[in-house]
C-alpha cells in the first residue's frame, strides 16, 4: 500500500449542525519526491515505490554516501527515505512528488501507524489495569503491587510473557480505518477523525490501501 510521512500538528475538534463534537487530528504531509521504482523480486503482484520525504536546503548533516545517492538521479537531498509496496500497474517517473491531491480526498478511510508516547517505568495498575491489592486485611504498604508472579515447586519459575511493572509506551501502534474529514491541498495537511500515536510533532506514517 501506498504511504505518506508527515508530522503529528495536534489535535483540535469541530461542531456539527446539531451541536454534536468530533475530534480531529491535524497532519502535515512532508514534500515529496520519488527516489526509485521497480519490480519486486519476490513477489511480481507488486512494486518497490522508494519515495523521499522532507526536502532539505541544508545537507550539513547529510553523510556523504546518501548525499551522493540523491547527486547520482540528480535529485534535491531530503530528510527521509522509505520504501512501500504498491499494486503492480501503479506507474510513476521517477524525480516527480506524488500528488496528494491524487491519493487522498475527503471521507476516505486512512491507516496510520506512529510510536506512542513515552511514560517511562509504570507498575501493573498504570501499565496493564491491575485492581492492586486490598487497601486494608492485613494488606501492608503493597497496595499497588502486582502480587504473586509464578507458582509453587512444578513449573517453579515465571512464564516469559507474564504482565509484570515495565517500560510503557514506545511502540510502533497502526490505528486502521480513520475517515478524512478536511485535506487542504495548499498547506499539505489533513485532518482524520480521532486520535493517532505519538505526541505533536512526531512523524507518522500514513497508509493508503487502495494503491
């Protein structure tokens, strides 16, 4: 499928006619240039689109091989290169931006996929929802403690995967089928329905399935 990388703006809400809330989450699309486009090797149904995100004035702090891999198809250094697999008739020349405007229009539905945001170590009540012990009984200065991890003699040991306090956040999380309400083709930002991943200002990456 087809993918965009743009930056989380933030969120926002409008009001319809009946007074009702909707959520937004505004997103600006970097620029745009495709790098490369060819066959899949292991799979002929589709291609390998390489598109180049976020055009750069300066290159300081560009390394010199990806420089020169921009310099060799004579194209302008950006920020960002991915790869997607896109449908096997999808045809595009190499060096031209991929078009918003072509791809995404009002009420289509959108994948979007992000890293969530950071909240450090978190115990079992914050992280996994646990109702923690009793406040009272007997029950001392462990009222938020997980209680017991593992079992008696036989198996005698804690089963890899058990809710324990850990690392929170951090992850790669898609939230699938989220309606556009509002492309501004100009400013290159869209609006979806709901919330997405990560904090404001995160990149995030934006799936379209039809291509």
């Amino acid at each position: 499928m087809l993918e965009f990388i743009g930056k989380k703006i933030g969120m926002t809400h409008i009001y319809s006619e009946a007074g009702q809330s909707t959520p937004l989450t505004m997103i600006h699309l970097y620029s745009n240039t495709v790098f490369d486009l060819k066959e899949n090797q292991k799979n002929s149904n589709n291609k390998l689109l390489t598109i180049a995100f976020n055009k750069l004035e300066k290159t300081k702090n560009i390394s010199k091989s990806v420089a020169g891999a921009y310099q060799k198809k004579s194209l302008p250094v950006h920020k960002l290169l991915h790869t997607c697999k896109v449908k096997d008739a999808f045809e595009i020349e190499v060096g031209k931006p991929v078009l918003i405007e072509n791809f995404i229009k009002q009420g289509d539905k959108v994948s979007i996929r992000g890293v969530t945001t950071g909240k450090g170590f978190a115990g079992v009540m914050k992280r996994w929802n646990f109702r923690g012990l009793e406040a009272s009984h007997g029950v001392s200065v462990s009222h938020r403690s997980h209680g017991s991890t593992g079992q008696r003699q036989d198996p005698g040991k804690t089963f890899r995967g058990k809710k324990m306090a850990g690392h929170l956040g951090v992850e790669n999380i898609t939230i699938k089928n989220l309606q556009v309400l509002f492309v501004d083709i100009e400013a290159s930002i869209i609006a979806v329905k709901g919330a997405i991943p990560g904090r404001a200002g995160n990149d995030i990456f934006v799936k379209i399935s039809n291509y």
